[in-house]
C-alpha cells in the first residue's frame, strides 16, 4: 500500500537506555479496511513505555515506535469504518502501540470520540490510568460500597485517580506516599488516611488504621515491596500487583499467601483487560464520561519529541507528581 504521508517519530533500536531512541520521519501508509489514520497531538507518558525500552516487557520486534495512548483527529479512514469521519477528536489507548510520532494507523475500534469537555492533553494524561482503575474496580476485584483500599505512589497519576474514583465509589481510600509533599498531594486528592512510609512503617499503620488489612491493596512499587503489601491485606482480601518501578519481584511462594493469610494475588494487565474490543468500549466510554465530569489526572510536564531521554529520566526519577506528555502535534 502506498504511502500517503510521513510521521516524524521516535523509534526504539535497542532496548535499555534512552540511547536506543531516534526521532525519525518514517511513512504512514494508506488506512486499510476497519483502519483509520490519526493525526496525533499529545501522548501520555506511562511506566508501561519504561517497561518496553528496558525490554522488561518484550516488544514484537525492534526497532518500533512506542507509546500506548495518545489523542488527535482522524485525518483519513478506510473502507468499512463507519461512525468516524476525518475531523474527529478521538483519544486511544493500547496496542499497537505508536504514541511517540505525530501520525499513528491503529484499528478504528480502538478510537474514543471526545467531547468539548475533554481536551487532548486531558484525554492524553488520564485515559490508560483511568481504565487502569476501572480494571481493577470492576474486573480485578468488583468493590462494594464500605469496603477499604490501600494504594502505592498515591501521589502519582494512578494513585489519584483510585483515590478520587474510589471516593466517588463510597469506597475507604488508604493512600501510602514517600514524603511529606506527596502525602499532601494524596490528602488533596480525597484520601481518608495517608501514610507517610518515611516517617511510619506502612505495614503497621494500615492494619492499626484498619483492624485486619484492607480487602485490596494496589501496588505498582514492585521490589521488595510486594512481599509488604502482603502484610496490609485482610483475610480473604486481594494485593494487586501493577509493576515494577522499584525493581523486578522476587519470587513469590504460595506459602506466602495462605492458608495463614488466606489472600489473593492478581498480577492484572491494563493491555490484557483493553485487548477484548467490547470491553475496550465499555471501559472507555465510562472513564470519558468521568474525564467530562473532572475526574483526570493532572499534568505535571510536557515534552517535545527530541527530548524523549529528558521525558524518560523524569518519569523514571519518581519526583513527578503529575502525568508527564510528549508533544507530537504535526
């Protein structure tokens, strides 16, 4: 199929560093049947894009362009897609992935509209946490109204909007953060408790605060911490692990779940859970519905295309306390 235009990009070459990226001008080909073209504006930065260079979560083939959600209009369409037209304000979120270019093919099932409401940097900045969290509320562990949550990095993009969804849910949101600036970013954003794991050992300030554990833990620190997390969990409850921005997880027994502790594990994927296109749909038309009502994730940098490697030292950094964007308007 011809090309019909150029997206200026950054490739992954090599997984590791940020040395493996180039900004590039590659060619977008025609949309195909049930394809259409986006002319991207804004890509949300995640620690699922760390995952991918470093090679911790394999990519199809290298080199390739990364980035798992962004937002845009629809500049072309192919034959078959119906309910889009070029000129739509659409945002995306999973694979295959493209987010770091100014021009993205991707399937026309994956393609969200916006309402006025929903900006792209909105759109950009909140789509894959906030379905994160919808995966976790009502796939992972379906939560009832009363019941308790402990979440990790509650300052951070996925910690935030737990908390504020959570709260909307009648839910008893428990935020752990590193610091006193990001326990105060966690009390903003609704939390009912906050521990600060510098001043106070997590561990025992959740079951002080609780009485017996929490019915899910949310823990994207990964490392040593997950075995931790064990300990914040009620009899019967659920630890759910995210990823792994302190280091790959130690091997994990079956002893360490039970029968003493009688927990569950879940190693979910937001990849996994927006693969199925019905729930992709259903997903993200109700975190865009929470994104028009205010709901999202606020930014806390942006970047232009060739200062990819600052992008990714700040976000592997930990000190961001917002979700980070790469500028890809063409």
């Amino acid at each position: 199929m011809s090309a019909v235009a150029t997206t200026r990009a950054v490739r992954l070459h090599a997984a590791g560093g940020t040395e493996g990226f180039r900004v590039e001008e590659l060619p977008v080909p025609a949309p195909g049947p049930g394809e259409i073209l986006i002319r991207q504006t804004v890509a949300g930065l995640n620690f699922l894009d760390i995952y991918h260079r470093r090679g911790l979560y394999p990519l199809p083939a290298l080199p390739t362009v990364i980035g798992a959600e962004a937002a845009g209009v629809v500049e072309a369409v192919g034959a078959d897609v119906t309910g889009l037209t070029p000129g739509d304000r659409i945002a995306w979120a999973g694979a295959p992935y493209g987010g770091y270019a100014t021009h993205h093919l991707l399937p026309a099932w994956r393609a969200l509209k916006l309402p006025d409401a929903v900006g792209d940097d909105m759109a950009a900045a909140s789509l894959l946490r906030a379905l994160t969290v919808e995966m976790l509320f009502t796939r992972v562990r379906p939560m009832q109204s009363g019941e308790t949550v402990v979440v990790h990095a509650a300052a951070g993009g996925i910690g935030r909007m737990a908390i504020a969804h959570g709260r909307r849910l009648g839910l008893r949101m428990i935020g752990i953060a590193g610091g006193a600036e990001k326990a105060a970013l966690a009390r903003a954003a609704g939390a009912d408790l906050v521990i600060d794991r510098r001043a106070e050992d997590p561990v025992a300030a959740v079951q002080a605060a609780t009485g017996g554990g929490a019915h899910l833990v949310i823990d994207g620190i990964g490392g040593d911490m997950l075995a931790r997390s064990f300990g914040m969990a009620r009899r019967f409850g659920m630890v759910a692990s995210l990823g792994e921005a302190a280091g790959r997880i130690p091997p994990v027994s079956v002893y360490d779940l039970g029968p003493a502790r009688s927990i569950a594990l879940a190693r979910p994927s937001v990849i996994g859970f927006i693969s199925d296109s019905d729930a992709y749909r259903s997903a993200g038309t109700a975190v865009i519905a929470r994104m028009a009502d205010g709901l999202v994730v606020p930014v806390g940098g942006r970047f232009p295309l060739d200062r990819i490697a600052d992008a990714h030292d700040r976000l592997e950094s930990g000190l961001g306390t917002g979700a980070l964007l790469l500028d890809t308007g063409a």
